[in-house]
C-alpha cells in the first residue's frame, strides 16, 4: 500500500489545493455531478501546472515557465469518514492508476493530499458513462455494444493476467456505472478504491469481508456470501454488464424487480432454463436480424447475439469455478462482433 512517503516521488502528479479550490469555487454544488458515502465528483475546468519545479527554471540564460495544464476533468474528492476506509480507498486507487497503464484504463492527471483532504484527478468522459445509455430505449447499435464489451473484457484480462510484473488486480466493483466513454466511444474503466492487489505468485484469490456493495445486483454472490474475492468475481460483475448491454436495461430496472427482487439475473436464469431468453433482447437489435439492410448497423445477426448470450450466462454461473476467465470470455465476445461485421 502507497503511503504518505511514496508520495514523494510522485511530485509531477500533485495538483495544489488552491488551485482545485479555485476550480470549483470552493467545491460549490454548481460542479457538483454525483457522490455517495465514500466520495464527491466534481467536473470541471483545471488550471495547473508542473510541480516539483521552481517558478521560474533557468535554462542556458533563458527564463522560462513550467508547463501549464488546461484540462476539463473529474475531480473524486474522497470524504472524510470515522474509520480508516478513507485512506486505504485513496491510496489503493492512487497505486492502481499510478501502476497500470491501459488504452482502456481511465487515465489519471494529478492527486491533491493537503491537509484533510485526499483527491484523485482523471480525465473526464465525453460520452458519458454507459449506464447513461440503458433505458427503456437503448440508442447504442449491437455492433457499438460489442465494441464497448470488448474495450472492458481488454482491460479486465489486462490486470487478471496480462501484467508485465505479473502482479494480479482484482476490480472488486464492477458495473456498468464504472465504464466510462470518450470522444472516440472508447470505453474505459473508472473506480479502483476497491480493488485487491495481489503480488507475483500469490494465490488467485484473497478472503476481503465487505459489507458495502454499490450495487447488489452486479455483486458475485459467492464473494458477497463468504468473502471470498477471486478474479471470477469480476467475471460474474462483468457478466451482469452484458446481459444489461444486449437487454437494453439496468440490472435493477423495475421490469425485473417486479419479477424478482433479485432483479436481472435471476429473471435472465429463468428465461435460459424455460428456453425463452431471446425475449429478453432489447427489441431494438432484433429488427431486420434476418434481412440484409442499406442501413449500416440497423440489426443485429442472430449468431452474434446467440454467442453473445451463451458466454453471458456462463459468466454468471452461480460458482466461481464454473466461470470462463476474461480471456475466453474476450474471445468469443471478439467472435460475436465478427459474425456482426461480416
């Protein structure tokens, strides 16, 4: 775990708390665009420049100034709380973001710790995030879903098993509110204060007790029942992600919940067994599916969508053991956009 020394060596990341202040007219509500019990966010215009150097630096008889920085940008202000959660978030997200280095891995800016305050600054997504875009109507093509897919199950296999230190991170907090989207709808993953770091050649999974869940219906019931944190627990997170993405709604839409309070997934279980699952498929991506269309991306092919479920489903199988690792479930999910673009 990072702590106050190694921040030392991290001079050119840290943002002043005068000029965060300053940003956000002293953190008023006006930038103010979510929160919860660990964490404000604020987006907002950040002027900053370099630190770690002099005002003015002397070079070969010139004066010149340090860089300056104009970013719009997300600011995670993490809030103070009675127990150390406060710290440990901070600083497991801070060396998650300062360690991985991912095309989709949101990038971070700078970190603000001044007093009581501790701060993450990342990069804001243009495009929203993905839970944005489900709905009753969901305005995303198959082939873009199948690309957002792919962009996470990247990153996911990344920190799983991909690392060139061969250090293994487990997100522990998957959902389709952490994926972010940027002006290329590249998508990205946000939110790592949860996330397990596990060192070279320890076993792949680590007993970390938790109570405190963002959501309930993207959480491995194996994990959230005995503790027990594997990478499959992601997988299972990531599974309720798709079957959100080819179902056109959240996990914890109200069609579900009058169905089962358990929402989503058990409703999607129920459909596999009685053989009646394609009548979940949000209806938009079913028109035209047999038709060849002049219009680019209007439906999606059949095949696409039954590969698709099938690792879907396997993904949330109720154990651990029974689930695929992201690099399978990358595969096919590669293979589902082939028969879509073909």
């Amino acid at each position: 775990m990072l702590d106050i020394f190694f921040l030392n060596n991290l001079e050119h990341l840290k943002i002043r708390l005068d000029d965060i202040k300053l940003a956000t007219n002293n953190f008023s509500d006006t930038y103010k665009n979510s929160g919860d019990d660990y964490d404000a966010r604020y987006t907002v215009e950040l002027n900053h420049f370099d630190k770690g150097k002099p005002s003015f630096v002397e070079e070969k008889g010139k004066t010149t100034q340090p860089k300056i920085h104009n970013n719009t940008v997300l600011i995670k202000r993490f809030l103070p709380r009675d127990d150390e959660d406060e710290q440990e978030l901070f600083f497991t997200e801070l060396e998650v973001l300062i360690t991985v280095k991912h095309p989709n891995i949101v990038t971070l800016i700078g970190f603000c710790v001044e007093g009581f305050e501790m701060m993450l600054i990342v990069e804001k997504f243009a495009n929203g995030f993905l839970m944005d875009y489900l709905g009753n109507v969901c305005t995303l093509t198959w082939e873009t879903r199948l690309k957002i897919c792919i962009d996470v199950a990247h990153a996911l296999s990344y920190i799983h098993s991909g690392m060139e230190d061969k250090k293994m991170i487990i997100h522990g907090n998957i959902a389709s509110f952490k994926f972010g989207l940027d002006l290329n709808w590249r998508t990205k993953i946000e939110d790592f204060e949860w996330a397990v770091i596990l060192p070279p050649d320890i076993k792949d999974e680590t007993l970390y007790k938790r109570t405190y869940f963002e959501s309930k219906y993207h959480v491995d019931p194996e994990y959230a029942n005995t503790g027990k944190l594997k990478r499959e627990s992601d997988v299972y997170s990531f599974g309720v992600v798709l079957f959100e993405l080819i179902c056109g709604r959240t996990a914890y839409d109200l069609i579900y919940l009058k169905e089962s309070d358990k929402g989503l997934i058990d409703v999607a279980r129920k459909n596999f067994r009685n053989g009646t699952i394609e009548g979940m498929i949000d209806p938009t991506l079913k028109e035209d599916t047999d038709k060849k269309s002049c219009i680019p991306n209007r439906g999606a092919n059949k095949d696409s969508l039954h590969i698709f479920l099938k690792v879907a489903n396997q993904c949330v199988s109720e154990t651990q053991d029974q689930r695929p690792t992201m690099k399978v479930v990358l595969n096919e999910l590669e293979k589902a956009l082939v028969f879509q673009v073909s």
